[in-house]
C-alpha cells in the first residue's frame, strides 16, 4: 500500500522515466462512448473532499474530467482542446468541467495534492502551468522540488507547500476518488470524461467533444 510517506519518498526517485512510462499507459483514445455501467453520473465524494469546478454552478452539461499531471495526452487536451471548450461551452454557461485526480504514478500523485491545496481560484491556472511545463518539472533529477516551484508562484508559502505533503487526509481522499471512479465508470486511462453517465476514454479534439455537448444541450 502506497502511504504519504513513501510517495514522497519515491517522486525524488521517479524523474525521467516518468512521463514517458505515462504516455505508454495513457491516453487510448476510443470514440465511441463506453456503455453506462449504471444510471449513477458521479461518484460520491469523500467528505472534505476539496472540488474543484470551472464554470457556472448551473451549466446544464457537466464533464467530469479523469486525468494525470504526467500524462502527456493530458497535457495536450489541456493546451489544445480544453481552451476551445472553455471558449465555446464553459465561458457561455453551457458546461461545467469537474477535474478529478487519477495519478498514474507517484509524481503525479504528489502534484494532484500540492494543487488541491493551493488556493481554490488558482487551482485551473496552477493546473494550466503544470501541464505546459510537463516536460521539464516531471522529468527533473528531483520532481518535486519542480511542481513546489510552480506552487510557489500560485501563492503557496513554503510553509503551506511543507504543510500539504504531510496533508494524509487529502492524500487518502485522491485515492479514494480514483479508486471510485475506477469501480464505478471502470476507468482505467488519462485522460477520461464522463459527461452524463457515459464515459468517453482517451483525447479528442474539439469538434468530438461539441458533437457530444450539442446533443446534451436543451434544445
């Protein structure tokens, strides 16, 4: 079993391999919809469980996104795509985008709890910044001294930064919910979206994701 401490531990041994070993298990794009295992369209949160949601409350479509900071496919989706969907669908009131942690591995795991714990309105930019920089932060001799230079630019103290890789309760809630999201939809790569009970596994460009918005959107 994978404790706080051995994460921590490990990332500083996890460096260059790591994203390529993300790319290999990562991203296998399937176009078609997986069937619905059930009429359930989230998972239920552990209690505290910090969400974090771009766009409007009320947006009648929502995209649960399941992804991992060293995934090279996630990193592309949210250069690439994302900020079209923003565009077209979140920045409109016509979607909300859920993020949710699904690490394939340690250093991911350590860089989904350090943005869970920055400050709520810098989480999506903290994200954006992280994903840009996959390249050189992931694979540095020591990875987690590279993402706690991007939390500190998000107005992380090194205090709050010391504070959040000792956090075992944030730490266990991730795995809790990846751990959900992999019993309840069968997730099982990055990135994945489930919108409206069905999971979508793997990328797609821009004009996939509006063929599938569109036909959730009222009419």
């Amino acid at each position: 079993m994978l404790t706080l401490r051995r994460m921590i531990a490990g990332i500083a041994f996890s460096a260059a391999a790591t994203v390529v070993a993300a790319g290999v298990t990562a991203g296998a794009v399937s176009l078609a919809a997986a069937p619905a295992l059930a009429a359930q369209k989230d998972v239920t949160l552990p209690a505290g469980y910090p969400e974090r949601v771009l766009g409007k409350a009320d947006a009648p479509v929502t995209i649960y996104e399941y992804s991992s900071l060293t995934c090279p496919h996630c990193a592309a989706f949210h250069k690439e795509t994302l900020p079209k969907i923003k565009e077209a669908y979140i920045d409109t009131g016509k979607v909300k985008l859920v993020m949710r942690d699904f690490p394939l591995d340690q250093v991911a795991l350590g860089g989904a709890l350090m943005a869970r714990c920055a400050p709520e309105p810098m989480y999506f930019r903290l994200l954006e910044v992280l994903f840009a920089n996959q390249q050189t932060w992931a694979r540095a001799n020591n990875p987690l001294d590279g993402m706690k230079q991007y939390g500190r630019l998000s107005g992380m103290s090194d205090d709050t930064l010391n504070a959040c890789f000792k956090n075992e309760a944030l730490f266990k809630q991730i795995q809790d919910v990846q751990a959900a999201a992999q019993q309840t939809f069968q997730i099982q790569s990055t990135p994945s979206f489930v919108i409206d009970g069905q999971l979508y596994a793997g990328s797609r460009d821009f004009a996939a994701f509006s063929k599938i918005i569109d036909g959730l959107l009222p009419k």
